[in-house]
C-alpha cells in the first residue's frame, strides 16, 4: 500500500513539473502535422483579423472582419468600423473576377477592381486569395520541403503559453542560412507569379529590386533578387482547441516583416449563400 501511494505521488509530482515547465506531451512534428491537416479540414471561417505590416521601412497596423468560403472561394471584408473603410468582396465565378469595393470614400461609389492589381494591393503585403489559412499552410509546407532531413533543425517547439485567452502551443520556424539569390525572369513571369512558384512574398521582391516599380514590371530574361525562402524566422501560436495558427509573426533580415492575428475565430460556422452577395442587408454596398 505504501510501494502504491509513494507511486501516486511521484506521479503528480512529475505531471505537475510538466504543468509548471510548459511542455508539450506532442512532439513539434506532431503538432506541425496536425496544424496542416486541420487547415486542410477547413472549409469556412469567421474571425477578425489584427494585421502589422511593415510599409516602406515602418509598421502599420490594421483590422478587419473577415467571413470566408474556401472551396468555391468567396470572401468577404470590412474593417469592423461603421461607415469607415473599405468593404470587398470576391466571389468566383462572379462579377467577371473582379473585386466588388465599397471605399467609403473618394470616389464614394462602388468600383470593380483586378484583386491582383496595384490598386487594391496597395500597402498590402498579400492579395484577397491569401486570406485564411490555406496559403499559410503552402508556406510551412515549402519550408519543410525545404529542411529535407533536418526539420528538428529548424522547427522547434518552445513552450505552451496562453494567448489572447487562448491555450496555445508556440513553435519556432528559425532558418539562418535565409538570404537573396539571383533569379532569372521566364516568359510571362511576373512577381505574383514568382513568388508563388518559389513560395516566396513578392511584396518582399518588390521592395528588394530597385528597378522593379510593380509587380508586373519585369520581362523575360531580366535579373532580380528573390528570398529564398518565406521569412528567416517564424513565431506561431498554434491554438489547441482548433490547431490552427492564430498568431503568425514573420521575420526577414531587416527584422520584423509582418504580424497576423486571428480573433474571434470560428471554424466551419454556417455561412449563408447571401451573406456573399452585395446585397446583404448588413452591408453598404
């Protein structure tokens, strides 16, 4: 009886160290693998999005509310303030590809506008068709294709933590060898289109290329600088209620590149058809 209750005790004593000491019973593959799977298993979501972007050498911050159909891809956006700020949607297959933009603002009417155009990019590190998580998980991906052998080298678990209320595992994605290389345009290439291919931010490409004015001002055969690789150093918040990447904060080798942070978030919710459509009654259209 008392070979038993001594074992009781260290028992305790050891799942209660584990408690104190933040570690994870998962291992950080363990824990990647299912974060991807989760995201794969998504097929809508609402939440509002708190978003630092760095813009010409300074951090900006914005927010939004996003409801999101992944697969037929619609999405919808406000910034969560009445009557302030932009309202887009995007439904495909629907008004000819174009984004339907409500600017509450100059020129207060509604616009149409090319979603990979510079004028709807504008002081925006991504496109419409990144929101969400799917191209998040391409990303993580890359990178692990990218560590071959070596994922204990470069991804790492750190600790569990509480977030924004949320019980979260925090992984480390940290890859030194991170640098520019040259890279040679092909024929119909354009940086949207590179930095997709290379699983890269052709925001970033812009900005490293002082020729390159646009994202489509580059032709065959010209010479520019890509990243090799997303971000040299990646800082997740992996809820552990969803398993997905709720706070994402992404680093390059000026320092911090961008920070996204999911609130409020429901995965799968119900969504309705009309709830895509600019007549909505909640919207301003």
């Amino acid at each position: 009886m008392k070979r038993n209750n001594l074992f009781g005790i260290v028992l305790i004593l050891l799942i209660s160290a584990t408690s104190v000491l933040g570690q994870s019973t998962m291992s950080c593959k363990q824990i990647v693998d299912k974060m991807l799977y989760k995201i794969d298993q998504g097929k809508s979501f609402r939440y509002d999005l708190i978003q630092k972007e760095r813009q010409s050498g300074k951090m900006t911050e914005a927010s939004q509310s996003v409801k999101l159909n992944v697969s037929p891809y619609k999405l919808y956006i406000n910034n969560r303030k009445p009557n302030e700020g932009a309202e887009v949607l995007w439904v495909a297959g629907k008004n000819n590809g174009k984004c339907l933009v409500n600017p509450n603002a100059f020129p207060y009417f509604n616009v149409n506008l090319d979603p990979m155009g510079s004028l709807l990019r504008r002081d925006q590190h991504h496109t419409v068709f990144e929101s969400g998580f799917t191209f998040f998980a391409k990303i993580i991906r890359d990178a692990i294709v990218k560590a071959k052998t070596d994922f204990d080298k470069y991804f790492k678990y750190e600790s569990d933590i509480e977030w924004n209320g949320r019980k979260c595992y925090k992984l480390v994605i940290t890859y030194d060898e991170w640098r520019y290389v040259p890279y040679t345009v092909l024929n119909g290439e354009d940086l949207n289109a590179i930095g997709k291919k290379q699983m890269v931010s052709e925001y970033m490409i812009l900005h490293a290329n002082e020729a390159v004015d646009d994202y489509d001002d580059v032709k065959a055969g010209q010479e520019i600088q890509i990243p090799i690789l997303y971000a040299k150093r990646t800082i997740l918040y992996v809820d552990k209620q969803y398993f997905l990447p709720i706070r994402q904060e992404m680093y390059d080798d000026k320092g911090l590149f961008e920070i996204y942070e999911f609130h409020n978030l429901k995965v799968n919710p119900t969504i309705l058809e009309e709830e895509f459509s600019e007549d909505y009654k909640d919207y301003n259209f």
